[in-house]
C-alpha cells in the first residue's frame, strides 16, 4: 500500500508543486529511505518529469539531503547524480567517490564503468 501512495503522491510534489518543498522536506525528515526511493523510482520511470537537473534542484531546497540521495544503493542513479553535483560544485565527487568505492567495492566499480 506504501508503494501506491509513494507512486501516487511522489509526482505530485516533486513537480512544481507551490508547497511541494515543504510536503518534501518532513517527508526526507521523516522517512529518508521511502524520500530517496521515491526519488530514484520515478526518475527511472519518468525521465520527463524528473530529471537530475529537477533532483539537485530539490536538494538545494531540502538541506541537507543530497549527500544521503548521493549514498543510496541505487549506484547508477547516485553515480548520475553525484557526478553532476560535481560539476554544479555541490560535492567533492572525486572524495565521494573514493569513499563509495571504499566502502561498496564492486558494484559501484561496475555501475562506474558503466558510466564512462
């Protein structure tokens, strides 16, 4: 049932919403997983609508979230993501990603080939 709101309510604000930012931040405050679950589903299935350019938009406007969004198991969005959080000078990806390999090993090795 979760998984249902999550695919219902999820677009809606994180869209241009005029409240979404605040409907997003208790979300991430609340249940950090099912925030960046939902954040990766829907840009896997609906590029049109959520881009990663949209994500960093949102994670300027929700502190302090992009380094948990960046840490999420979904390495080949996270990889996307932190990449282009590095570009924007939002994060010292060449530390983030040292410390992923650190500590995941493989499978962010595979999903980092992949993206190169």
């Amino acid at each position: 049932m979760l998984d249902e709101i999550l695919s219902i309510l999820m677009p809606l604000f994180l869209g241009n919403h005029t409240n979404s930012s605040v409907v997003l931040q208790k979300l991430f405050e609340s249940n950090q997983s099912l925030f960046i679950r939902g954040i990766c589903e829907l840009c896997k299935h609906d590029q049109r609508m959520m881009n990663l350019s949209r994500v960093l938009d949102i994670t300027q406007d929700i502190r302090d979230s992009l380094i948990p969004i960046v840490y999420c198991e979904d390495y080949t969005f996270a990889l996307n993501l932190g990449i282009l959080a590095g570009k924007r000078d939002f994060l010292h990806y060449d530390v983030w990603i040292k410390s992923r390999i650190k500590d995941v090993g493989s499978p962010f090795i595979n999903a980092l080939i992949k993206y190169i």
